[in-house]
C-alpha cells in the first residue's frame, strides 16, 4: 500500500477543536519527495457548475494549519492567524469569500494544509476559541451532529497540504457528503479526482435510503447523509450491525492463515486468545474490534505511522470495510469487483464508489488502501480547481 501519510493521520492543531465534535479530521499529505522550486501561492479556481445555486449564494472558506499556526486564509491568498477577536457581535466570524460576481473565481492558496469549505444558501457560522494549551483554534463544521450550528447548512469541503513537497488533495466523505466537488491539479501533468456520475448526488441519498439500517444516516430529505460511524454516535445506526461479519472473520481465521503483505513485507497471522496474531517483519496483534472501530477505522484497528503494525491495521480495516477479508486470505483485495458483496457491509462507502465515475472515494478513512481514494499529488503544481459539479 501507499507510503504517503494518509487522512488517518490527524492534522496537527486542527485536531484538537474537532475533537470535540467527535470526528477525526486527517488529511492526504503528499509523499516524501525532494523539495521543489515553486511558488509560495498556488492559484486556485472556484467553478459553480452546480445549477442550483448562482454566485451570490456562495461562499469559499480556506482554513488549516500552517507550522503551529491556525489560519484563515483571505480574498488576496494571505494566510492570517485566527484569533478570538475575529468573533463577531453574533460570535461568528466571517471568514466567507464571496465568488465573483460572474464566471469563475480567481484566488490563491498558500503553504499550508487544511480544507477548502464551500456553503450554499448561507454562510457557514465558525467560531474562534482557545485549544487545550489556551491557544486560538477554529471549531469546524460538524453536519453530522444535530447541535451544531451549521447543521442545516448546506456545505462541503476539499482537503489539501501544500508544502516544499508539491500540492496533495482530495475529496473526502469520511464523515457526510452534501455538496458534489471535482478537483483539477495541473503541474508536472494533469490530474482529477472526485468527478461523479451525471446525478449521482440523487443517486447517493437513494442508494443509502434504500438499505434500512442505513436509511436514518440521510437528513434533510436531500440536505445531507452522514457517515455510519457518525451515525452511530448519534443514535442512528446499530452498534453492532457489523458484528456477525467480524465473527464471520475471526471464525475463518482460527483455522487458517491471513496474509497480509505492506511495504514492510508479508505478515503471516491467525486468531490466538481472540486476537489476530501476526508474525513477519515484527509481531502484530489485533483485538477483534467493535463495529465503531471498524466504520471510524479506530481502537482495535488504530493504525501508528510506524511502518509496521499501522499498515496491518489499515489493510484489515478496509478489508473489513468492503467486507472481503472472510474470503480473501491474502490481503490486501485489489479487485474492487468483489467489494461490498455482502449483505452486511458499509452501504455508505458502497454509494459513494459507485456514484464516481473513476471508482474511487473515501468513504471511510483506510480508504486509500490499494489507491481507491480521490487523492492526488504534484510536486511541481501550477494550479488547483474546485468545480460545483451539477446537482
């Protein structure tokens, strides 16, 4: 699998006021490439495509970390620490960009990583506080837990890093999907990444709708559908829905062999004292985990950047995700033919695979295991665009 650190990895500073929301918010950052002689901006285009919404009733918001830093970045690309005084009379900032008045949107991004947030209809409320070490930092959007404040807001988000090792993007729907978003990233070449299927937002909320454990996770009629982890958090999704399908693998197991094979090498594991338990390049084991730790891709199959127990972690999880680990022992499964087969399975990143017209999403935070995420990367960029596609 991929050495790039993934959106498993949790972004610095960002991490700490998500926390509370309950999400792990992580982001694709490129591999480790060679410094290269860029810009320290990358133009960025908006394009509204959407049909729904003209110009006036958007807004760009592009927020992250830069170093140790919170920032928000402006109309002309400056990159400005968020501070508690950007509060405003109501306790919201306003960090809106407005889109042009007609065609398309010139801005700019700056070294930094965080996430390109578009609201439609209204603007999005965030709100400054102090972090743990009593630091300014951001509290993001949370469309998956009914108190937030953006919760009937419709918005989305791209994630990104920018750094001397190139531009890294990607869609994500780890934790809901709203808005449809294409990205373009030119460069060395030109690459795009997270274009769906002509209707493929209608697509997706029936899809879900359509399986009933799955149902309660659209909201909104067609505002949004969250996560099943999230779901489950809030009530709306069983704890144990995926529990016959880890006994079903862990049954299978005890009995024969599981190989699975990461840069490190070909681990070699079976259930002992109900762990899966590997040898190979070093000693791994794994608790048989719960349905949440399987959805959040945590606990049981928490995944350190270590190299070696962390890749194990991340193939079981998306094996366990696309429900192929009871029948492939050799790991990880390529053929996205046979994912999501079984009746019980992650019906949300299943809609979300089939609405792309490239396969690839991330519906759930290993879903980069054998490069089936919307992640792309250039060294040497020369420009981004995030497009609107149609509802």
């Amino acid at each position: 699998m991929s050495t790039h650190i993934s959106r498993r990895k949790l972004l610095g500073g960002v991490a700490a006021t998500v926390a509370a929301a309950g999400t792990g918010l992580t982001l694709a950052s490129p591999r480790a490439i060679g410094a290269q002689r860029q810009a320290d901006t990358l133009p960025l285009t908006i394009v509204n495509r959407t049909g729904k919404f003209g110009n006036s009733s958007i807004w760009v918001y592009i927020v992250g970390n830069q170093g140790d830093r919170q920032v928000r970045v402006t109309r002309d690309g400056k990159a400005v620490p968020v501070q508690l005084s950007d509060n405003g009379a109501g306790g919201w900032t306003d960090y809106a960009i407005p889109l042009a008045g007609n065609g398309d949107t010139k801005l700019s991004v700056p070294r930094m990583s965080g996430r390109i947030y578009v609201s439609l209809g209204s603007k999005l409320k965030l709100k400054v506080v102090k972090d743990g070490a009593g630091r300014p930092a951001l509290q993001y959007p949370a469309g998956w837990v009914s108190g937030d404040p953006n919760y009937k807001i419709l918005h989305d988000s791209a994630e990104f890093t920018f750094d001397a090792g190139g531009m890294g993007w990607n869609t994500t729907m780890v934790d809901m999907f709203s808005v449809p978003l294409a990205l373009r990233l030119t460069g060395s070449r030109t690459q795009t990444a997270g274009t769906l299927k002509p209707g493929a937002r209608a697509k997706i909320f029936s899809d879900v709708a359509a399986v009933p454990a799955f149902k309660p996770l659209v909201l909104g009629g067609d505002l949004r559908v969250i996560a099943p982890g999230h779901g489950l958090d809030a009530g709306l999704f069983a704890k144990d829905y995926l529990a016959p399908y880890v006994d079903q693998v862990w049954n299978a197991y005890t009995s024969k062999d599981l190989k699975v094979t990461t840069n490190a090498g070909t681990f070699t594991g079976r259930v002992r004292g109900g762990k899966l338990t590997f040898t190979g390049p070093a000693a791994v084991s794994i608790a048989k985990p719960s349905t949440r730790d399987v959805l959040f891709c945590h606990g049981a199959l928490a995944a350190p950047n270590d190299g070696l127990s962390g890749p194990v972690a991340a193939v079981l999880g998306a094996a366990l995700n696309r429900t192929t680990l009871h029948n492939t022992p050799n790991q990880p499964a390529t053929d996205p033919a046979a994912f999501y087969r079984e009746r019980l399975t992650n019906h949300y990143a299943k809609a979300m695979h089939a609405a792309s017209t490239d396969g690839r999403a991330y519906g759930f935070a290993f879903d980069d295991v054998a490069g089936f995420a919307p992640y792309i990367h250039d060294p040497a960029p020369t420009g981004m665009t995030l497009t609107l596609t149609p509802f």
